[in-house]
C-alpha cells in the first residue's frame, strides 16, 4: 500500500491544481466497509476526487472506496482507495451532494494504473 501519498506537490503545489479528469459516463462509488453504492465519481486526479453522492457524508471522516475505473482500450480495473472528505455541498439536483475528497492510500499497483489512465489521450480536464 503507497501509506505515504504526499500532502502537496512539487514546490508546495496544492492539491487542488492537479489535473482533474472529468469521468466520461457513471463511474459508480462502492463504500466498501458497507458495500453500498454511495454516488458517482465527477471527476478524478491523483490526489483526490469530487464525489456526486446520493447522501451527505460525514464531514472530515475517513472512508475506504471502491470504484472501477473505465479502460482506454485495455482491461477496466477496480480501485480501492481510503480517502478523507474535505468538503461537501447540497447540489440542486434533489437528495445530491457534492464532495470533495483527498486519496490518502492507493495500492501501489492501482496508483500506476490511476497515473496511466490519467495521462492516456482523448482525456478531458478540469
């Protein structure tokens, strides 16, 4: 497990300027210690993602996510990541929230992948 993901980025770049890509269809989000559906990923970056999900989260709180990321012409490949949420905001669509949260651990092997499929072309960003 990558226990030791940074908390900025070259000369103290925040995390709110890596590249974000948007996610082209529904990525779904599985809470894994429930193992229920929680939302959909709006967008993705190394370091974190917004999170359209059906419920408010816990502010601050600690989660374990699963979702599958989406293959650009290889196999899809599943995620699990622990993750801290930072924000959330009531959307105006009916019984949404957005979030916003920090990847805190990635296996080593599903981080290169989240790298790949971030830098694979025809990507749109944020």
């Amino acid at each position: 497990m990558n226990d030791s993901m940074p908390t900025s980025g070259p000369a103290g770049q925040n995390f709110r300027r890596a590249r974000r890509r948007k996610i082209e269809g529904t990525v779904s989000v599985t809470d894994v210690m429930t193992e229920t559906v929680i939302g959909r990923i709006g967008n993705l970056s190394e370091n974190g993602m917004l999170l359209i999900a059906s419920a408010p989260l816990v502010d601050d709180a600690l989660y374990q996510f699963r979702f599958t990321l989406p293959g650009s012409g290889g196999p899809m490949v599943t995620v699990e990541a622990g993750l801290h949420a930072l924000w959330q905001d009531r959307s105006n669509a009916s019984g949404q929230t957005w979030a916003g949260l920090r990847i805190i651990t990635m296996p080593d092997d599903q981080l290169q992948y989240l790298r790949a499929w971030l830098d694979a072309p025809g990507g749109r960003f944020e």
